[in-house]
C-alpha cells in the first residue's frame, strides 16, 4: 500500500492536537473522545467493496474507519444530512450528482497532482470536473452498448438500418419476437435512447468555451430536435416497430436473455444476467443512422466526494486522493461491480481477464458525459415522455416542442 505516510502521520499529529483542544461537536461521523475517524456513505453494494480494504488502512494509521450502507436515496439523504451538519466525511456516488451537491456547497473541490490526474481516463477526469475544479475520484466509469446474440446475428450491424433489417428478418423467419430491445414503457427512457437521438442530429445543452453545458443553450427546442424525433416515430409503433412502449425496464434484459431479440441496447449492470443465461454475445458500440452523426451514449463516473461539513476534511481529503487512488481499491470496487475501472492501472489489470471491459470503453470513447449541471434534472421526465409518446405514434415535432417548452419554464 503506497501511502505518504510522512504526510499522514504529520495530518495525524495535527490532528491530535486539535482534538486536544476541543471538545467533542461534530455531526454524526464526530467520535468525540474516542479519537479520529472517517465514516464513509455508500449504496449497498459500494459499501461492502470497499469496507475491508478501508478497515486495513485505518489499522495502519490507527484512524477508525465507518463504512455505512445507504439503500435509497443516497444523494438526497446525503445532502439533507450534510446541510444539518450530520453527514459523513466521504460519500460515494454518480457524477451527474455534482451540480447539485456543489449548489448546496455539501462537497470540496480536490487537488490532484499533474501525476495523479494522468493516472485516470481522461472523459472520466472530466465527468468529475465542474466549473473548472475536479471534485471526485473517479472508480467507474459506464456507457450503454449493443449486446448482440452471436448465434442470432453473427455480423455486428454497421448501421441502425442494418439492425433493423436484420431484426426484421429473424422475426419474419419466427427466430425472434422483437427486432430489438430499448427500453421505452409509458414514460420513456431518455438515457436509453440518446444515442440514437444524437445519431439523428440532436443534442440537449450547447456547451460554453470552457467546454461546461449552457443550460440556456436547450438543444430541445431547436430543429435538430424535431428532426431527430422524426427518426424516433419511423423506428417507433406506427413505423418500423423497432421501438415499442410494451418494452420496458421491467422485461427489457429476459427479452434478450429468452432470446426474443438478437439486439439490446443498454449497458455493463447488464453483464451478469446475460452470462448466466448462457446467451452468446458480442459487445460493440450502438451504430448510428446511416449518413448521419455518431451515436453517441452518455457516459457516467461514479466517484468518491469530500464532504464539506466533514469533521476531519484533511484526512478525507488525504484518504480520497491518496488511498482511494491505488489500484488495488479500483481493483475490488470492479469485482463489486463490474464496471470498467478509470484508473488506467487497475483497467489494465481486470482486461486481462474481462475483454467486455475494454469494449465498454471502446463504445463510449466518443460519447457525452452527462451533464452534471442542476437543471438536467428538470430535463428526464419530459423528454422521457415525449420519447415515449412519440414512439407511440404522437407528432414528433409538437411533442418534443411542448416537452422543451415544459423544461425551459423549470429553467427558469
């Protein structure tokens, strides 16, 4: 474990002195007269990854060390608890958090060594990057790809276009039920169906010169837009039924998995419930239109925060960007979930044994990180609904005019 223990025990010996000197305060990491701590906020899963390896570093540098499992509603609690002065000194979780956090000024911003920043993916670097300050460490990184059943479809489609006829083809040949599977149900899927969105021609926020997104630049109420839910209704139920509200969240992965489809678009959680289902696959990136854009998925970081009502923010500070950053952290945060890893090290490692990891990085090479702004929060249940709808057989540029129209007035 290389840890700059010189540094750490001169924060440790600081420290101690202050706790000399005051009394116990705090919120509900604060162990009082027991000495220093770090409690530690993650999902369930995150939480028993990274509990064992975060025990033995405090054992080595005697810091006690609290891992709590949050089930539900990890930001929201976070952010409640942080505002009254009752939350942790590190919490783990999506990027597209950040805005949100930073608006309610729960987290710090990270200073990261020239050293330790080329350690990482650098889309994953930017996903954590907000108002030109990094924020997090990043420990996952994900995009959606297509799964392709190798035994229904040996040939990875070039195009949307190629998709569809194949799948159209093996269901005319009663192989498949479903030419492919997205999932849309009643309220639509807006993360799902971004890329071919984008492979259509259009985008949700413009970006400034620094490269953030403009929430006043909204891609929604363009002509780009209507165009691209033009494409949306010809794949939808009144079109070529490639797109279809009967597929859901809830019964998209056994369509695939029964072998109804040759094709799912969705993304690396869906690994293990396709290999257990002894379904052949080949991961690739979703193809676009033919003649148009690249479809581009969104990309998404989880990562590691400091709180900014932490009691000991020196030491989480110490942990996050020094612990946190090795390899053999990355490592078992991966087994926990396989997702590819952004620190290149512990990357290269699991691809040794896990290619699907490599080609999860390979489709989403170009795609968009999402954006972390506060208002993209307005943007999920109107556009998903439009997308829906218009899938549905609704007017597409009616439908995603009304759906922009219902954002901008949250906007502002």
């Amino acid at each position: 474990m290389r840890v700059r223990r010189t540094t750490l025990a001169l924060l440790m010996a600081g420290l101690m002195v202050l706790l000399a000197g005051c009394g116990s305060g705090g919120g509900a990491s604060d162990s009082g007269s027991e000495g220093v701590s770090l409690t530690i906020w993650a999902d369930d899963k995150y939480s028993r990854a990274i509990k064992e390896s975060a025990t033995k570093w405090g054992e080595l540098n005697d810091v006690q060390v609290n891992v709590q499992a949050v089930s539900k509603d990890l930001q929201t609690v976070y952010v409640t608890a942080a505002q009254a002065g009752k939350g942790p000194d590190l919490v783990m979780g999506a990027h597209d958090w950040i805005g949100n956090l930073v608006q309610n000024g729960t987290v710090d911003p990270l200073q990261l060594t020239d050293d330790t920043r080329a350690a990482f993916n650098e889309l994953a670097l930017q996903g954590v990057t907000y108002n030109g300050q990094i924020y997090g460490i990043p420990y996952a990184i994900e995009n959606v790809v297509l799964f392709r059943n190798t035994d229904l479809a040996p040939q990875a489609p070039r195009t949307l276009e190629e998709l569809v006829a194949k799948g159209k083809e093996l269901k005319a040949a009663g192989k498949v039920s479903e030419i492919m599977a997205l999932p849309v149900g009643p309220n639509g899927d807006a993360y799902h169906m971004y890329p071919i969105y984008t492979s259509a021609g259009g985008y949700l926020f413009g970006k400034g010169a620094e490269g953030d997104y403009d929430p006043k630049d909204l891609g929604l109420s363009k002509p780009e837009a209507a165009r691209a839910f033009e494409r949306i209704g010809e794949l939808g139920e009144k079109g070529e039924g490639a797109l279809k509200r009967s597929i859901s969240p809830d019964n998209v992965t056994s369509i695939f998995t029964g072998k109804k489809t040759a094709f799912l678009l969705s993304g690396p959680w869906q690994i293990p419930d396709v290999e257990k289902s002894g379904v052949p696959y080949e991961i690739t990136p979703i193809p676009g239109f033919q003649g148009g854009k690249e479809a581009r998925p969104f990309v998404g970081v989880q990562a590691m925060y400091v709180a900014s009502q932490g009691r000991f923010k020196s030491l989480a500070q110490e942990f996050a960007t020094n612990y946190f950053i090795q390899p053999e952290v990355a490592v078992a945060l991966y087994k926990a979930d396989r997702r590819p890893p952004p620190l290149k090290a512990a990357f290269e490692e699991v691809s040794k044994t896990d290619p699907d990891m490599a080609k999860i990085l390979d489709a989403g090479k170009n795609g968009d990180i999402m954006p972390a702004i506060p208002e993209m929060a307005t943007v999920w249940d109107p556009l998903g609904k439009a997308q829906s709808a218009t899938v549905g057989g609704a007017p597409p540029g009616s439908t995603v005019a009304a759906a922009a129209k219902a954002i901008e007035g949250q906007i502002k």
